[in-house]
C-alpha cells in the first residue's frame, strides 16, 4: 500500500479527527482488510476517589472471517475489551473503528443500530428467557432484525438444527441441560447472521467435553458463514480452535499471535 493510500484510509481520517497520535509501527501496521481496528484503546474503571485501570492502551486489526481467542487471568481486562468493542462499555482512550465506522463516536439510536446490525453476543450464563421455549429464544433476536413471522421460526428451527437441538425445540431453559442452553443461546446469535460474534467464556458453567463441543461448534458455523468472533477463554484446552490468540495480563496485551497449540505453549 503506497503512503498517498495510507493518509486516505479512512480509519487515518478518523484518528486525525480524534486528535489520536500513532506511532509509525501502528500506522504500517493497518491493512486494508481490517474489518476490527483498535488504537490506543484504553478503559479506566472509576471507584469513588480510586481509579482503576482495566485496560492500557490496546493496539490491534481483525480481518474478516478470523477467529480470535483472548486469554489471560481473572481481571487482566478479557470482558472490558469485549464489552468495549461491542459498544456496551465507553473507553477512556482511544479508536475502535469497525468496517469503516469509529464506534466510540456512537451513542444512543445509532449505537443500538451498529449492533443490532454487526454484533451477536453469547455470554458464560446463557442468557435465555426462562418462559421461553428454545425455539422462542432463537426467535427472539430475529424480531429485532423485521423479518417477517413465518420465516422466522423456520430459520429458528434451521439454527436449532444447526447446532443439533431440533428435538428440543418446545422445551423451556429449565428443561435443557447447560451445554443445550449455551448451544440455544449460540443459535441465538447467530441466527442474527451478525457479522461479528463476541464470545465471553462460553464453557464457564460446563464440563471439558461438553465445552470443547460448544467450542467447536462456535469455529465451524463461524467458518461456514464467514463469522468474525472474539472468544473470551480459561481454557488452555480450547486455543486450538483459534486463529489467533491475545493473551492479556493486567490490561496489557503481553502477546498476540498465531501460535500453535501444544502442552509447553501455555498461556498462563
Ligand atoms: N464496572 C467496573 N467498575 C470498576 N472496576 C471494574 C469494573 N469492571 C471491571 N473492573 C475491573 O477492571 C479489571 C478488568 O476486569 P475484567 O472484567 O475485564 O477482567 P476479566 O479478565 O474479564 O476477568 P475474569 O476472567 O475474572 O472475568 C479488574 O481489575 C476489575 O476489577
Ligand atoms: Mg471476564
């Protein structure tokens, strides 16, 4: 990409109108295929008098389509760094600009239409509507995109079928197991066809088996419907799933890479 492209990018554009100041690394480092662009991107929580840093100056691209798994200990800023990309949270620093927008420039009707429009979340607790059957749960996110009644219980049952539930389709949160909730909570979301997917400890509640299942699931139908998603994660077990794997540690990004999974490469 030559420099006269560069300064027309329109994530440039957008830093230049936020007064951010890159380092040359930062700018060399945006491709033109970035669907996800963070720059500079800090949260600092505020307690009373105590001020508490979340997370220090984040700096990243996500391409469309990849699989990004972050990983790091209790508190090291996992769910901020979702939370902000998904414009539930407000950073303190910082640009997150996504398939051309800087989100953090949004609020209120356009904040709620950019994700409406972009994201599904699947949280570590499910999520469902306990008098709701599995089907009406999966139902529900369509009601917010206006299709129209009939093709939305059929693409419900279809995203049930997905994720192998179609015989439960009648039956209510209570009557699932947590592995069936999460994968109803999974059809959820993506039964949106978001472009991203924002992920937050999805196995928290389940066993090893059942999460990797839940995982795995999650790479395939994002791999055949071209999904982005970020995946928040404890489990060492999981990041063979990944792409591409963040580690944080105390609101530092201390790695981010392709790196292959084995026993001796462990994200602690
Ligand atoms: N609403 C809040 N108010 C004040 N501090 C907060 C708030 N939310 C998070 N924090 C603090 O910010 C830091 C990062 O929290 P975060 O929830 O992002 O961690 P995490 O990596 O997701 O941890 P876990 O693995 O336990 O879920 C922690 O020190 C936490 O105490
Ligand atoms: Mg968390």
């Amino acid at each position: 990409m030559s420099t006269e492209n560069l300064d027309n990018h329109p994530f440039l554009k957008a830093l230049k109108e936020h007064n951010v100041t890159l380092k040359a690394s930062d700018t060399s480092e945006i491709p033109p295929d970035s669907l996800i662009s963070v720059r500079n991107l800090s949260k600092v929580y505020t307690l009373g008098d105590i001020e508490v840093p979340a997370l220090n100056n984040a700096n990243f691209d996500i391409c469309k389509g990849q699989i990004v798994f972050i990983v790091g200990p209790s508190g090291s800023g996992k769910t901020t760094l979702l939370n902000l990309i998904g414009g539930i949270d407000s950073c303190t620093t910082g640009v997150i600009y996504i398939d051309g927008q800087d989100i953090t420039q949004y609020s209120g009707k356009k904040l709620t239409r950019f994700r409406k429009r972009y994201l599904s979340f699947v949280f570590q607790f499910y999520s469902l509507l306990p008098t709701l059957t599995a089907l009406e749960n999966v139902e529900l996110t369509m009601e917010l995109i206006d299709v129209d009644r009939k093709t939305m219980r059929q693409k419900a049952r279809d995203y049930l079928d997905m994720v192998e539930l179609s015989s439960r389709a009648n039956n209510f949160p209570s009557q699932l197991s947590g592995g069936e909730r999460q994968r109803v909570a999974i059809a959820r979301a993506l039964a949106k066809k978001p472009s991203i997917l924002l992920v937050d400890e999805p196995t928290g509640q389940l066993d090893q088996k059942t999460g990797d299942s839940i995982v795995r699931l999650i790479q395939q139908i994002a791999k055949q419907e071209g999904i982005t998603v970020i995946l928040v994660t404890h489990d060492q077990e999981l990041l063979k799933y990944a792409d591409r794997v963040i580690q944080l540690r105390s609101g530092d990004i201390i790695s981010d890479g392709v790196q292959p999974y084995n026993q001796e490469n462990r994200y602690a």
